[in-house]
C-alpha cells in the first residue's frame, strides 16, 4: 500500500455579500426595487459636498449602477451592501467593497447615508458588522477606507469602528474645481480580538 497521500488543495470559497443584521439595520444586497430609494442616496445635495468619488445624477445612471452590482453579486465578487432600516424597511444608505485585491488580501470601503439619519450611530453599527463578517469569514486581511479631511463626522464614524488613522493623502482628488485632502483609515484582521 502506498503511503504517500496525495491532498488536493481546495480554493477558500466565500460569500462576499450575504445578508447581515444588526439590532437596527439589515444589510443585504441591493436589487432593482431598490432604485427609488438608491436615487434618493445618491442625489442627495448634501453627500454630494462629502463624497471622494463621483456619484450618480440620473436614474437611467442608477439603473446600470444596480445592473452592475447584480453582475458582481451573481459572480461572487465583493460588492455592495444596502443599508435598511428594519423599522421601514427603506435604504438609507450603502457600504461598497471596491478595489478588492485578490492576491494582497485587500479592500476599500465606501459608504454613504442619508444625512436626515446622521448621528445616530448608523454607519458606524454597519460598518461593524461588515468587518465582522469580512474579517471572519473571508480571507481579507486588510480593509482602507478614505474620507474627506475637512469631513470629521466621517472620519469619527471610522474611528468608531475600529479603523486607524493612517495619514494624510495631500491633494489626492479634484473635486469641486479644488485639489483636496483625505485622510486614509485601515483596520487589519490582527487588530480585532474576537477573531
């Protein structure tokens, strides 16, 4: 009898965008019933002033946005979570998974939320939970996300999750005809103790 085993390696399959709850919120895929709620996310005025990257104007715009959603979420790439509200069962919001590198373990985040549910510790519970589940089901190591320099509410909801300043990006974007600074947050599976 041969000895010698041969172990077939098998590839660490992951769900990247499953439905999360936590005591106020659902996070889930977003779909194209979503596109009334999704519109009024992303033409609010108000976000426009605080966002790193150019949003959607036009539902024509949010419709192909959710179509490509749906592509990554059908070909199990990470992606996007809408943010519910269990109460309402309304999309107030979403966290993105972009810039996914398969091969440094790596992600960005980005989000953003109807500013009429600011301050109430929304974004910062969801971004919770998601790093939670990225960190303990998938085999990201490393989660960055950037905010505006001059957005402290943003950068207090990162803090609040367990990010941690990294620095200062000096005129990194163009936005509003200005060069801009952000501040560049991280959080690597090391630093959460529950994993």
């Amino acid at each position: 009898m041969d000895r010698t085993e041969v172990i077939e390696e098998k590839e660490f399959i992951m769900e990247f965008n499953p439905r999360l709850e936590t005591k106020r919120l659902l996070l889930r895929k977003i779909t194209k019933a979503d596109n009334t709620d999704l519109f009024e996310v992303m033409t609010d005025s108000q976000i426009d002033k605080k966002m790193v990257w150019n949003h959607l104007n036009k539902m024509e715009e949010i419709t192909l946005y959710i179509n490509e959603v749906i592509g990554f979420y059908e070909s199990n790439q990470p992606s996007c979570f809408g943010i519910e509200l269990k109460e309402s069962g309304k999309l107030i919001g979403i966290v993105e998974l972009i810039n996914y590198k398969k091969e440094f373990h790596s992600l960005e985040f980005h989000y953003m939320l109807l500013p009429k549910h600011h301050r109430k510790g929304i974004m910062t519970a969801a971004l919770l939970r998601i790093i939670a589940f990225i960190f303990k089901e998938t085999d990201i190591n490393r989660i960055e996300a950037f905010c505006l320099k001059s957005n402290r509410a943003s950068a207090k909801a990162l803090e609040k999750a367990g990010m941690h300043l990294e620095g200062i990006m000096r005129d990194k974007i163009f936005l509003n005809n200005e060069y801009v600074d952000l501040k560049s947050f991280s959080i690597l599976k090391s630093d959460i103790q529950y994993v």
